[in-house]
C-alpha cells in the first residue's frame, strides 16, 4: 500500500470570495502519490528530502548507516523550490508560501511552525548563525531576503539586499560573507550584521554565472556562457583571485565539500574533482549517477536524482567513491492517466502502472507492464479494458487477466498515435496529420482497424495532431493543433466531421458529460458550454467566466465540471455545477500546484495528474468530489412510552431534509401506532406519543448541489418494564437516586418519575431497595 500522508501543510480547500458565489461545498484531498527525489538538506543527525511536494524527515546518525524515515509534511496547493536546514529545523523556499519553518523536533510529526509570504516567490534559501537568505532566481526583483529565525515561530525580515542583477543562479553564505552568482558575476556581500549587508566586491563582473558552492577558502562557479566552472580562492572575500579552470556542461550542478578539498561535477554521472590544490584541480573517480541537488561534507556527498532516489557515496578515496546506502521511493512520473469505477492506470515512459483504488485514499500498486524500448503515448479506460497507445500501436490490456493485467490485442495504427477514447465496443486513435481512426474493440484480443477520417489534410502532420478525444455515444469532440471538431462514426467505416469550431486559440482541453461538451477557451479566458443533445450542430448555452481565468485542464461527471484553473498568480481547481448548463455555478475551490497534466473523475474522487515541466515530479493527487460541509448528526434518544422525542441535524446550505426510520422515508401526521411526526422535510424531527413500535434507528438524507449526504444515524429507545428508571434514559444510574432522595417522604400521588419504583403512590424504603436492587442496570 502506498504510504500514508504525513502532517497537512495547509487546507487543501479555499473558499475565495473573488468570482461567483457558490455553496457551501467541502473538496478533501485524501492521498498525494509518487513524486521524485528534488532537494535536500543536511545538519547534525537530520536529513530532510524533498519528493515531490513532500518533505521528509530521515533520522541520519552519521557515516554509512542507513537512515530510518521519521516523517513528512506534505504541502498541498503548493510547491518546496528548496530547503535549508539547522539542526532539527527545516526552511523551505515554497512558490506561494514563501519561507516555511518546519519543526522536526519530533521527528514522527514535524509541523510548519510558521510561514512568511513574499511578493516574489523565492526559489533559492541559505542558512547560518539564526538567519535565513532567499531569493528568487528568475523573474521578479532578485532582492535577497534576510530573515532571523532565532524564534522559528516567529521569523522577522530584518534587511532586504538588490544585488541589481538580471537573474541569481545561487546563493550560499560562509562566515558572515554571502555569495551570488549573477549574470554579472559572483557578487560577494558582508552579511556578518544581518540587518545591515554590505556589498565587497564582484568576482568577474561581467562573466554570468550559474550554480555555485563554496567550501573553506574555495569558491567554484558555473560559467552559464562558457562551459567551464571557475576555481578561485576566497580566503579574502574582499579579494577572491582565480586560480583555475575546469571543463563541465554549463548547466552543471555542482557541490563542494566543507573543506573545500574535494568537487563533485554532475552531467551525465558525477565527477570527482581534486581540488585541494587550486591552481591544478585533478579529475579522480566518478559515481556512475547524476543528480538535482546534493549537499557534501567532507569525504560524503549527499544527493538527490530525479529518478526519486536519495543515496550517499563515501568519497575517501576518491578514486573508488563508495555508495553508503540508497533510499529509493516510488517517484511516479506519469505522463497520462485514466480512472476507473476501482481502478487507475497511469503512463510513465516506457511503463504502464495500474493500481487498486476501492479504498479511498489507500491506492495498492498492482503489477504493471514495461514496454522496454518504446513509448506510452496516451492511455484510457472502459471497464476492465485499458486502452495504451504505445508508438504506432493500439495495445488492449485487461486488468482482471488471471495473474494481473496482460496485453491480450494490439493493432497496428495509420500513424504514430497521439491521444486515445475508448468505450466498451469501439477505440478512437488520434495520430500525426489529423487523423483520426476508429477500431472496433468489442473483442479485446481482436482489436479491427474500421475507417477513419482526416480533420485538418492541409496543415503539416506536427501542426494537426491530435491533442484530446472525448466520446458521446457515437459522436467524439476531437481538439487538435489546429482546430476542434465534432466527429460521427455512426458508421464507423467512414467517420466524418459533422462540426468545425473554427477555435482562436487551440489546441482546446474538452471535456464531455450527459449531452454537455465543454471546450476551453483561451481567447476569452472562460470555458463555453453547448448542448450536444442534437448533434452534429452543437449550441452554445453558457459560459463558466471570471476575471481571471486560465484553463488548462478539465473534467466532467454527474454534472460538475473540474477545471484547473494555472495563471501567473496562483493555480486551484475549480469544482463547477453544470446540472444548467446555462448557467454554470461554482460550487468549490481546491489550491494546487502549478502544472497540471491530466484530471479524470472516477465515482466520488477526482484524480489529478502533476505536471512534468516547470514543476515536474509533483505525483498524483487524489481529491474527493465536492461535499458537504461539517455535518453535526443527531443524537440517540431514550424516551417512556407516550414519551416525546426530538431529533436534530446541523449542517449548512442544504436544499432539502428527508427524515428516514431504519431507511424508510418519514412523512409528517399520524403513524398507526398513534404517534405524530412533526418535521419529517426539515433539520429537525419530533415525534410525539411516541410507542414502543417507533423504537429504531432514524438518519436524515440531506441535499444540496454539492451532492447527496446521510450523515450517521440516531438510535430511538423506548423504554418499557424499566424498574426504577425514573427519567426514562433507560439507565438506572445516579440520577434516578438523585431523584428517589430529593423526594424522599412523599406520603402520596407520587410518580414513577419521582421515585416510586413500587407504584404504591409513595416515596419511601421500599422504593429504595427496589432502585439498588437494579442500580447499574441497563434496560430496553
């Protein structure tokens, strides 16, 4: 099973006041899977890693033990750029947070115990003597933010530094000395008084720079223009002096030992550097890995690679560099994905994996498929059937083969295939140049090549392909490079265009659902409605619209719409009722991170697909659909025969209330048992004389555009032969004695209720002995 989320960065839902209004709709996400290894940090006996948008805590005792993992953050809506740490403290430069302070005191549940949010985004952090250094290495102002986090509860911008450069490519600090490297040159400033920095002077102004590390009296930077790293001796900060050159990929990432002795260069592997004298670096050994982001002390390097493994070499010999112990976790890098009723596929390369999902939020891993050479272009699901475009080929998997899933058919496609719909008789394949084909599938191990169709003949092949399918009975909506289509294959021999939507901005991201099409548009930055009722003509109903709108991604299922909304400011997914779709109404906000690849709704969940781009390895995130709100159910009831019994539900923005006993629908008025019910349609139900044949258990079904909800239900008791239950709770407890004693003496016309469990009108010894002799008792 795959491993459970550790502690919630922040709410995953987002009620925003901008745009329409909207109910009173709950998204939970339940489970955040996969995610490659990224950035990493190290101090004293803490190892914190970064898989996708996941932080780790790893109990690290030293040398080549095996570290032990403690526990996570994981931060959804939001996106760790890189993490800084001190003892059992982690900071992380996130895209919307800004600093988050993670305390790993214990390191079994680490918390954020604080965040500080920036105008520009930082991606690159530092750390030394109580005080963080961030800045933001693209875009933006490039101001290097100096915070004291001596209180990590409460950290404090004490300066802002303008190092006045088109970009940062890194920044470390060294004894109260901070380094950047520029497109100007390593900028070099005294920070030994946080509040106030001071610039020292620039190391080869002019020279752009990349990564960079220093490490006792060496400094060595990536030349961005020139593939060579520089070398240089920083004893004097005030006058670093280069020493020499050494050849490397101007993209390297580099890393350079506390001592300033040994260099590690990673390309294609990772490079051992002899740099213990300056002016004549030696190259020595290699690890046969590269990687993202990596930390070196001593003769160790820790490091990150993004195939999702943390690992450390022991570079004692740094001839023979030893590997100490790999940490690899599952890193899934989807590039497709498709949900079933239980069950998930998802694309990773050359591999297929499957999982079972009828447990939410508990996704197991079943065996996969690996087509070693070739690559998973697009994958979707019918049933028990997965359709996979793997190069030029439609290949038909069934998940319920005996042993797990097995290729049972393949068919050879006109073109390389591009995107793939399926149904339970028929595949449609999206190709190179417009095409599109359709197959008859209906017996899986024959899949048959029936006709097909050319949308766009006159655009080149890479400028018509086929983007996205979505199927409606015998009609598709097909968006390509170039335009997008309705397309009926009511004879599948010869499919034709019945519709061209002649887009402004395509390619569009569609979604079908119940005679609804949904087209993004980009244009207009809204994404349009038209009914599909009357094909091939479709029409225009609504638009889903706000101020700012960005659609890149959508999903549609039992009338909501998903749309993943990715603009410049912030990213969310948008959760919108389109029962009218003349009038689309946004029923929830969910923040996530940026880059979405892929959503597909299964049943109650919706998956969402990280993207692989700008903000690769964020995984798969699995989110409920749009519900309720808190839900405040009712109590259980213990009443006397003839007694009165009230049940009460809390909960908000709810459209309608239908009280229920042992699952049969209430109606108010006389029962036959001579009781009355009294609000059967409303949050609260009473029933009046109530008689021993009302006893059961009473829910309430309840609801509103977010869905359908039966929160637990309330049990009635009516209490019969109950000796001594003075207060009909059918409990003979220290309150029927309470009530025995403080009438106590009554000489006549006393009640069962005030003590007289003899029913011989008074309250005396008797009735006392009567009540110990059941005292502690239970009765029905």
């Amino acid at each position: 099973m795959l491993r459970a989320t550790g502690t919630i960065l922040c709410m995953t839902l987002a009620m925003l006041t901008a745009g329409p209004a909207f109910g009173q709709c709950d998204v939970d996400l339940l489970e955040h899977y996969g995610g490659a290894a990224a950035r990493v940090a190290r101090s004293a006996d803490r190892t914190y890693a970064v898989f996708g948008d996941e932080l780790f805590v790893y109990d690290t005792p030293g040398g080549a033990s095996v570290p032990l993992e403690l526990g996570s953050v994981l931060a959804p809506g939001d996106h760790f750029w890189a993490v800084a740490a001190s003892g059992d403290y982690a900071y992380v430069a996130a895209r919307n947070s800004g600093l988050i302070v993670v305390d790993a005191t214990s390191g079994s549940s680490p918390f954020v115990a604080a965040t500080m949010p920036f105008v520009d985004a930082p991606n690159l952090i530092a750390y030394e003597n109580d005080h963080v250094f961030l800045c933001e290495d693209i875009g933006g102002s490039h101001d290097v933010f100096i915070v004291d986090v001596s209180n990590p509860a409460v950290p404090a911008l004490v300066a802002t530094y303008a190092p006045a450069a088109a970009y940062v490519g890194q920044l470390q600090v060294q004894d109260g000395t901070l380094y950047l490297s520029t497109h100007s040159g390593v900028q070099i400033v005294d920070v030994s008084t946080p509040a106030a920095p001071s610039w020292i002077t620039t190391y080869f102004f002019g020279i752009p720079f990349l990564d960079m590390d220093v490490g006792g009296d060496t400094l060595v930077a990536v030349r961005r223009d020139f593939p060579v790293i520089d070398v240089a001796d920083i004893s004097n900060p005030a006058a670093p002096t280069a020493q020499s050159l050494i050849g490397a990929g101007s993209l390297s990432s580099i890393a350079l030992n506390n001592a300033g002795g040994l260099l590690f260069v990673s390309e294609s592997g990772t490079d051992i550097w002899d740099v213990s004298t300056p002016t004549a670096p030696t190259l020595r050994g290699d690890i046969p890995v590269s990687m993202v982001d990596q930390q070196a002390a001593n003769t160790r390097i820790l490091m990150a690679g993004s195939s999702g493994w943390l690992e450390q070499w022991n570079a004692a010999d740094p001839n023979n560099p030893v590997r100490d112990w790999l940490v690899t976790r599952e890193p899934i890098r989807p590039s497709d994905l498709a949900a079933g009723s239980d069950r998930l596929v998802v694309t990773e390369a050359d591999r297929l994996r499957v999982y079972d999902t009828s447990q939410p939020g508990a996704a197991v891993e079943l065996p996969g498929l690996t087509y070693v050479g070739d690559f998973l272009q697009d994958v979707d699901l019918a049933g028990d059937i997965v359709c996979l475009l793997v190069d030029d080929e439609l290949v038909l998997i069934d998940l319920d083969a005996p042993g797990g899933a097995a290729e049972v058919g393949s068919a050879v496609t006109l073109e390389l295939g591009t995107a793939v719909a399926c149904s339970a008789d028929y595949a449609l394949v999206g190709q190179l140049g417009s095409l599109v084909e359709v197959f008859d599938i209906s017996d899986p191990t024959q899949p048959t090549s029936l006709g097909s169709v050319d949308l766009d003949p006159v655009s080149p092949p890479n400028t018509g392909s086929v983007r996205y399918i979505a199927l409606l009975g015998n009609h598709a909506c097909v968006s390509t490079f170039g335009d997008t289509y309705i397309v009926s294959f009511t004879n599948p021999a010869a499919p034709q265009i019945e519709h061209e939507f002649n887009v402004v901005d395509p390619p569009v991201e569609i979604a079908v659902q119940e005679g609804v099409l949904c087209l993004s548009n980009h244009d207009l930055l809204q994404v349009d409605l038209y009914d599909l009722s009357s094909p091939p003509i479709p029409m225009l109903v609504g638009s889903y619209d706000e101020t700012i709108l960005t659609p890149t991604a959508l999903a549609a299922d039992d009338d909501v719409l998903a749309i993943f909304d990715d603009s410049q400011q912030f990213s969310e997914i948008i959760f919108v009722d389109i029962s009218d779709p003349a009038a689309p109404t946004a029923l929830a906000r969910v923040d996530a991170n940026p880059d979405c690849a892929r959503l597909d709704f299964s049943g109650d969940r919706l998956w969402r697909l990280g993207g692989a781009t700008i903000y690769p390895n964020t995984g798969v995130w699995e989110l409920t659909r749009p519900g309720f709100d808190a839900i405040a159910p009712a109590d259980d009831v213990a009443v006397c025969p003839g007694g009165n019994a009230t049940f009460s539900i809390s909960a908000t923005g709810i459209s309608s209330y239908q009280w229920r006993r042992d699952g049969v629908p209430l109606t108010n008025g006389l029962t036959g048992n001579g009781s009355l019910i009294v609000g059967a349609f409303s949050d609260t139900l009473q029933i009046f004389s109530t008689d021993p044949a009302d006893q059961g258990d009473y829910d309430c079904v309840l609801d509103n555009a977010c869905g359908t909800a039966i929160p637990p239900a309330a049990r009635l008791i009516v209490c019969q032969g109950c000796v001594a239950d003075t207060n009909c709770d059918c409990r003979i407890d220290l309150s029927d004695l309470a009530t025995l004693l403080a009438n106590f003496g009554l000489p006549s016309g006393a009640t069962v209720a005030q003590g007289d469990t003899d029913g011989d009108g008074d309250v005396d010894l008797a009735d006392l002995a009567t009540l110990l002799a059941v005292y502690g008792t239970q009765c029905s």
